[in-house]
C-alpha cells in the first residue's frame, strides 16, 4: 500500500483562499503606493508680481531710508521635480521670496518705506536688497523599523528632506558698497509612517524674520536711527534740519552735492531739494 496523503480542498475553501489572497494584494499594493511619494512642483497660486506689489509705509520710521527689494535669482533646484517643474519653480519662488521677504521687513516698521522691484533700482531707493536661492529636496521610502500602532513586525517608514540656501546682499545706493553679504540655511527632516505623509516646510516665517532682522541692523549701521519726531539722532542729540542752500542756482546745486558727499543727506532727500531748486530756478 502506498502511505502517499493528499488533501483536496473544497470549492468553498478555494473561494476564501482567493478572496484571502485578492484582499492581501490590495493591502500591499495600497501601503506600497502609499509609500512611495515624489516629488511634484506644482503652481497653486502665482505670487504678485512685483510691478503690483504694494509698498510698505511707515509714518514715523526709526530709519528714514527707503529699502528696495528686487527679484531673487533662483539657481540650482535639485529635486526629483521634471525639468518642466524646475523652471516653473524657478520663476515662481524668484518672485515669492521677494515678495515674503518685502512684506516681513515692511511689517516691522522700521525703514520709512519697503518697495519691489523686478530688478534692482538704487537710484530709487537707499537701500537695495537681492539675491539668490538653492533648493533640495528629496522625497521617498527609507527601510524597514517598528512604530508604535503601525507593525510588530515593522514596515517602511517615509522620508523627507529638504534644505533651501539662501544669499541676501544688501547695498547701499549712495556709496555703492555691500552692507551685508550672508548665506543662511534652512533645512528641515522629517520621518513618518507609511499612513501619513511627510512634512515639508520652508520658508518658514521665523527663518525670513531672522533674515529680516539683520537687513535692519545692517541698515541702522548705516544710517543712524532717529527718534519718533524725526528730530534727533540715535545719540538723542536734536538733528539740525537742513534746508534749501542760498545764493544763485549753480552754487546751490554745489552746496547740495556738498551736502550729499558729506553723508548729510540721503538720496532721496537729495533728489527732492534738487528738484526744488530747479523748479524755482525755472519758475523765475
């Protein structure tokens, strides 16, 4: 006799089994899908463009300067983004960084005016704040490890790692030179299970505040702050005001720019007591 043993199973077990089986595909093709995230850039507002940016005005300034913040030049964007995505995300964020940037420094209330501009204008204004921008960010599935509530077992677990570089160079329009040239980093990790995407964040408002904070401190180095009536200096000694110079137009206009080269003035205080005396010199 054969000891041979075999087993031949029913139609109703062969249906659970495939039902079993059918239900265990779904569920690992649902956590394998859910694990797998990339990256995608995709537009979901445009920011203002800077030609329709307010500006930020401030009645008693602790600084009397207007700052100008031009577009930022976005370079590198290192992602797993399509070609496409990148230079969409190229033109979007050199215009948005400018735009927070502007509207962060504008919010404190120090300098007496904070415009935009798409490039930079120091004829327009005391100050002028550029830039340039680098991105990373990588998005996927690392290996296996034990959360509470996810797997005795363990299961994957999704990553996310992005790291923006950020350089601010401000230069003052009167002399030319560079108030602040600074590169600040702003990184973010972030490990979640499978159930749950990953944050990404950036841009963060702390981070353009930090930022912000310098662009002032480099800015009252180089213009001293005056009081709330705009009549004394940061030492509380009473400022002289200065007026139009006397005498015929030619030696006034020589005054003025005496008054300039000696740090007397500011351009735009310039540009308006020069435009005054050529109204009266043309209106005689």
């Amino acid at each position: 006799m054969s000891n041979f043993r075999g087993s031949v199973s029913s139609p109703f077990q062969s249906q659970r089994q495939r039902r079993v089986a059918a239900s265990t595909a779904l569920l690992l093709a649902a956590l394998i899908q859910s694990g797998c995230y990339r990256a995608h850039f995709a537009v979901q507002s445009a920011p203002v463009p800077a030609e329709q940016a307010a500006s930020f005005k401030t009645a008693s300034p602790e600084v009397p300067a207007v700052v100008q913040v031009a577009n930022f030049a976005v370079g590198a964007v290192d992602t797993q983004y399509t070609e496409e995505e990148k230079e969409s995300f190229r033109k979007h964020f050199a215009v948005a960084i400018a735009n927070l940037l502007q509207e962060t420094l504008g919010r404190k209330q120090i300098f007496s005016n904070v415009t935009r501009s798409v490039t930079p204008m120091p004829a327009q204004a005391e100050f002028v704040v550029s830039g340039s921008y680098d991105f990373f960010e990588r998005l996927g599935t690392g290996g296996r490890e034990w959360i509470p509530f996810y797997g005795t077992f363990g299961g994957k677990i999704n990553e996310a790692w992005v790291k923006g570089t950020i350089t601010v160079v401000v230069t003052d329009s009167r002399s030319g030179t560079e108030l602040l040239r600074k590169t600040y980093v702003e990184e973010h990790r972030d490990r979640t299970s499978v159930y749950q995407k990953p944050f990404v964040g950036y841009l963060q408002a702390d981070f353009l505040s930090n930022i912000a904070s310098e662009i002032i401190a480099a800015g009252k180095a180089a213009r001293p702050s005056t009081g709330a009536a705009g009549n004394e200096t940061g030492n509380g000694k009473v400022k002289t005001p200065i007026g139009l110079p006397l005498g015929s137009t030619a030696e006034r206009l020589k005054k003025l720019d005496a008054l300039q080269t000696e740090g007397l003035l500011s351009s735009q205080e310039y540009q308006q007591r020069r435009s005054r005396i050529l109204d009266e010199a043309i209106g005689q």
